[in-house]
C-alpha cells in the first residue's frame, strides 16, 4: 500500500474541551502512523485556551492560538500550516467514523486520486457497505450533479489548492465558494456513499445558531457574483459546470430570501439585484426536475406569490 500524509485541519471556537477531545481521538485510531497524520487546531480567539487540558496529545498536535477573525480564517491559516500530501477539515464538535474513514484512506491509497467525496452520518453506526464510484474530473462532476459544499466531506490533494481560498469576513456560504474552486482543479475525483464523518446535531452547531438574516443574504449573495464572475473567465466544461453551480446556488438563495425574509418587497429588491448581474432568471436549462419546476414558478409574478405563502410554511432548508 502507498504511503499518504493527511494534514487534518480543525478550527476550534468555545466549544467544551470534550466535544474537541472525542474529535482528536477519532483521528488518532485511524491506521495512520505519527508521520503519516498531522493534526492542526486553529483556536479562533476563544474566551480562554484549553491547550492545557490537551496536554495528553501534546505530541500529536500543534494548537495555534489567533485573535478571532471567523472560521474562515482559521481554515486558512490551517491551510497555510499544513504539510501533509492531503488535507482534510474537521470540525471540533464532529469526528469521523472510523471503518468508513478507513476505507476513504485506502481508496486513495490504490487510486492516488486528487480528491475523494464521502458522505457523511448524524449517527455512529454506518453501513459498513459502501458503493465507489471514479475516478472522474471534477468539473464533470459539476456538470452532471449537485454536490455538498461542506469542506469536511471531502479530503483533498494539497497541490490542486493553486489560489483557492476561504473569503474572510464571510460567515454563510464560505464553504460553497471554496468547494467549488476546488473541483474545478481536481483531474481526478473519487466518491464513495461511505458515511465517514458524524456531524453532531446540537444546540450550537452553526446551523441551529441564531443568525442576522441580512448577514446571510449578503454573504451568500456576495459569494455568488464571485463564482460567477470567475465562471465567465472559464471555457469549455469548467466554465459550463461553475455556471450549472452558480444557478443552483441562486435557486437555493432565492428559496432562503423568501424563507427568511418573508416579505414580497424584499424579495423583488434581491431579484433586482440579482437581474443587475445577469443572474436573473435563473438559466433556462434542465440541471434537475426541483430546478426546472423552481425556475418557472420564479419567472412569474403568481408564482412567485404563491412560493411566498408556501415556503414559509416549510421547514425544510435549503
């Protein structure tokens, strides 16, 4: 088997000790030896440090300590730090599954491919099954399927990084902006249905955090116009793939306006926005069935009355 070094990289903000604990520990009982896994903390400005209660791992991990700037941030600088051949994210309250993980780190082990998608579980234990598909390109990935944008359901070949990076001072949709860019430089992408990573349902996770609605828009909004400005620097399949992605993103981001905002006057001012930058209406193009049905009531003003009274009613993100 070849010999691989995963740099795991995991911001860590006020969560308790244990959450942070449980997370090192299941990276240490993966099959990796000491040279093989690195294993970088970025402390985003906590209350108070808790590099002393993790003297046990003393040896095993570097626990930088920073000035609060965000998530993102702190992913970068992890990003600037790391060292090892792979990269994978972590978040401090979730940790990865061990035998599901395994088999991730074996498939890149016989692929040596640039990337490797897996799935991820809200429970401990998986189907130890898993069905493998690729290697394929990223960018036909893009093209054929929507995708997960969260940066920790993926490992990643360190190289195929070149300029991407997570926007600072961006707090929703720092994850979509980022994983996209980085497909778009994978030549060769694995994915697997195996669940390898437990994210952690619970009070403070990011998405049960209470939020400033008009924070949001901007940052996903933001996030938009810069993918799509870097869509028409593209040609050929990449270009066609970061448009297919900026226009499922505007769907999603269109459902959330109306979602959050509940308001019909709000909802034209974004649409108008949005039309500014040619973003709207959304492409005429068959990506998936939710699309085409969303796209058509959106180019209407009764249905856009009608996603008015209906989304609200659900709770179901997107």
């Amino acid at each position: 088997m070849n010999s691989i070094t995963i740099s795991f990289i995991i911001p860590y903000y006020n969560l308790p000790v244990m959450m942070l604990r449980e997370c090192l520990d299941s990276i240490l009982s993966l099959p990796l030896q000491p040279g093989e896994c690195e294993i970088i903390i970025v402390d985003d400005g906590s209350e108070y440090s808790v590099e002393a209660e993790l003297q046990i791992y003393a040896d095993r991990i570097q626990y930088i300590r920073k000035e609060n700037e965000g998530v993102s941030v702190a992913r970068n600088l992890g990003l600037q730090m790391a060292k090892g051949e792979y990269i994978q994210f972590v978040d401090a309250d979730d940790k990865l599954i061990n035998k599901p993980y395994i088999h991730c780190i074996e498939l890149l082990r016989e692929k040596n491919a640039d990337m490797l998608l897996f799935d991820f579980s809200t429970s401990l234990s998986p189907s130890s099954f898993y069905t493998d598909e690729g290697p394929t390109r990223g960018a036909t990935i893009m093209s054929s399927r929507n995708i997960h944008g969260s940066p920790w359901g993926y490992i990643f070949r360190k190289s195929i990084c070149q300029n991407c990076q997570f926007t600072p001072g961006v707090n929703y949709g720092e994850d979509e902006e980022f994983t996209s860019l980085l497909l778009l430089q994978a030549e060769s992408v694995l994915i697997t249905d195996a669940k390898a990573y437990y994210y952690r349902q619970h009070g403070s996770s990011a998405i049960h955090q209470t939020f400033r609605s008009e924070k949001r828009l901007t940052d996903t909004q933001g996030v938009i116009s810069r993918l799509h400005h870097t869509a028409n620097t593209l040609s050929g399949e990449k270009r066609y793939a970061l448009q297919r992605r900026v226009a499922q993103l505007t769907m999603d981001y269109i459902y959330n306006v109306i979602r959050l905002t509940k308001s019909g006057e709000i909802l034209n001012q974004k649409l108008d926005n949005l039309r500014h930058e040619g973003l709207f209406p959304l492409p005429n193009e068959a990506y998936t069935s939710k699309y085409t049905w969303f796209r058509r009531m959106t180019n209407s003003a009764l249905g856009r009355r009608l996603l008015l009274f209906i989304i609200p009613l659900t709770k179901k993100e997107r």
